[in-house]
C-alpha cells in the first residue's frame, strides 16, 4: 500500500521506522510546510499515487484546519486517510465519516487520543452494542509533566521544558496547559463514542496556568496531586463536556502513573465502567497507533 505522509514531525518520524520493517507499505512521499515535495499539497496529493493519506500535521484546537480540508482532498483523490490529528475529529467527525462511507473509503484516528493505547478501535472491534454514557480521563499528559516537575520544585517553564524534549508537548504548548487539547479530545471521544455533534468550545474548560509550585507542593505534602480530569455524561438533553484541574488523592486511579501516563473510564450500559491505563507512552507510542490503523486499512481493502 501506498503512503503519502503529510508532516515532518516527531509522529513521522517515529512512524518511518515502523513502516520500513513492514514491507507491505511503501512511503510515497512526505509533505510539509517547510520541507514541500511539490508546489502544492494537492500537488503533493496527485503526484504521488497513493492509496492511503497519513495526516500528521500540527493541531488546531479551535478550527480543526487545514487537517479537515486535507483528509477531505484526500477523499476526492480516492484515497483513505489515517491521522493522529483530533482537531478534524472534534470538529467535523460526522460529515468526515458519511463522506468517506459514500466514497466506500476509511477514516482511522485511534491516535488521537491515548496515542496508540485501543480506544476507537476496541469499541469498534470488540464491544457490539455497547453504548457510551459516561467518559472521564486524565488525556493531557504536558499538563501532568508540568505538574509533576513543579512538586519536584520545578517551575511550570521547566515542566514545558521538559513535554518539548520528550515530543508530547504540542507546537503551541499553550493548547495543553489551558486545556484546549482535552478539550479536543472529549470533544473527539463525545462525537465518535457518545454519538455527540460537538466541538471543543462547547467543552467548559480550565487549565493548569493557575497552579503554582508553592501550590502543588503543598497539596503533595497532603498526599494529593492535581490532574487536568475530562469528563463528558449524558444530560436529558445532550452530551455536556467539561475539563478542569481537579485536587485528587494520590491513591485514586485517575491520579495514577507519573509522567505522560493516562487514564480513561467508560461508563456503560452492558460493560460498567471499565478503562484502559497506559504507562509513560511517548511518541513512538503515537506512531505505534498510526501504523495499526494502516494495517486496519490494509486488511479491509
Ligand atoms: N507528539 C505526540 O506525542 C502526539 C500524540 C498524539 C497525537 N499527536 C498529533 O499528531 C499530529 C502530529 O504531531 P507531531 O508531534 O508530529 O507534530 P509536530 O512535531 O509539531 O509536527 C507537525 C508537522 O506538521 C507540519 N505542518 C503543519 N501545518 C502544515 C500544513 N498546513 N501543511 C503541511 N505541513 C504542515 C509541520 O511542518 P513544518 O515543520 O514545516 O512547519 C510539521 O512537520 C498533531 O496533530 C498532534 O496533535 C501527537
């Protein structure tokens, strides 16, 4: 299968290495801002031949573009699309999938969210007739670094520091730190789990600027610790959606794992409550979910 990458980031570049071990892909070309392979990214696009269009570029929390109007030239070229952008999946992931189901093409994002840790995908495998009514998770994990290193004694720019080196931390880490990339992700989870038609600016959203070491620190001293939570449930009405720095017992599940850990729990009808933990995943984790929806697309072909 055909690959054409848009993105030249730290998720490509964890993504090559996987790609060159399996010699069922061939990478058609790569794309980006300031290292173009044509005029064009429709250029890009008709030039290389590909069947599938992997979308990693950068976020945009409060539009979803140009990743929508990517995956979408993407789809008139015939081609499915894979990406760990959450923005075109907070924004418009309803018009995305019935345009990619007219077209008898797939849309596969389980990285954007949890990186490569099953979410979409173990709803769509595994759990038949399951339905969401409740989501609440520690998604952020920049938000968690900074907290962290200002309980070590740290200060918040150190923290940040620190997301950047380990590649967690989005171009623009302010997109982390005042929630808008939770934001986006329950948005994301409430669209495709919950069948919500939402966007990240309905999520009532706060982020961790407030919080100080003298804060963190004293609350560590408690036996707690701060967390960005994100929580989406279903009112009578619709889907309401909410980030915010919540205090939290060291022994509570969502509080557990150091560094870029996450957590999430389901609430559901058949199931309970259940979740997934993943332990200090970094980039290669993101790329580890890239790949496992290009092996999805591959075998439904
Ligand atoms: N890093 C992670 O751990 C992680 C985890 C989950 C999801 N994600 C998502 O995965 C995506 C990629 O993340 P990343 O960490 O690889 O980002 P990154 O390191 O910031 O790289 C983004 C790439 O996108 C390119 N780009 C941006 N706008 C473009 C445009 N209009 N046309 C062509 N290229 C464009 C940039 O090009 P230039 O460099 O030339 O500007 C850059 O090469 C993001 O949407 C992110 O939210 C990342």
């Amino acid at each position: 299968m055909r690959i054409a990458i848009l993105g030249n980031g730290s998720v490509t570049r964890s993504l090559l290495p996987l790609l060159a071990r399996d010699d069922r892909f061939a990478v058609a070309g790569i794309h980006s801002r300031s290292k173009p392979a044509a005029v064009s990214f429709e250029d890009f696009l008709d030039q290389s031949g590909a069947d599938v269009l992997v979308e990693l570029t950068t976020l945009n929390p409060m539009t979803g573009e140009p990743a929508i109007s990517h995956i979408r030239a993407a789809f008139a070229r015939n081609m499915h699309v894979v990406t760990a952008n959450k923005g075109p999946i907070a924004h418009a992931f309803h018009e995305l999938s019935r345009e990619a189901i007219e077209r008898k093409l797939d849309l596969r994002f389980e990285s954007s969210v949890m990186d490569g840790a099953p979410v979409f995908n173990q709803f769509r495998n595994n759990l038949p007739g399951v339905q969401v009514l409740g989501i609440t998770g520690v998604l952020n994990s920049t938000s968690k670094l900074v907290i962290e290193e200002m309980e070590k004694g740290g200060s918040f720019e150190d923290g940040l520091a620190y997301a950047r080196k380990l590649g967690v931390a989005e171009a623009d880490a302010s997109y982390d730190t005042e929630g808008w990339d939770s934001a986006t992700k329950t948005a994301a989870l409430a669209n495709v789990l919950m069948d919500a038609r939402v966007t990240p600016q309905q999520v009532e959203r706060e982020g961790i600027t407030g919080w100080t070491p003298d804060r963190v620190q004293a609350l560590a001293r408690e036996g707690k610790s701060v967390r960005l939570v994100s929580r989406a449930w279903r009112s009578a009405e619709r889907v309401m959606l909410m980030v915010q720095a919540e205090v939290l017992d060291n022994t509570d599940l969502l509080a557990s794992g150091t560094g870029t850990s996450n957590v999430i729990l389901f609430h559901t009808d058949r199931m309970g409550t259940f979740g997934t933990v993943s332990l200090s995943p970094g980039v290669e984790q993101t790329a580890y979910g890239v790949y496992s929806d290009l092996v999805d697309v591959l075998t439904r072909c």
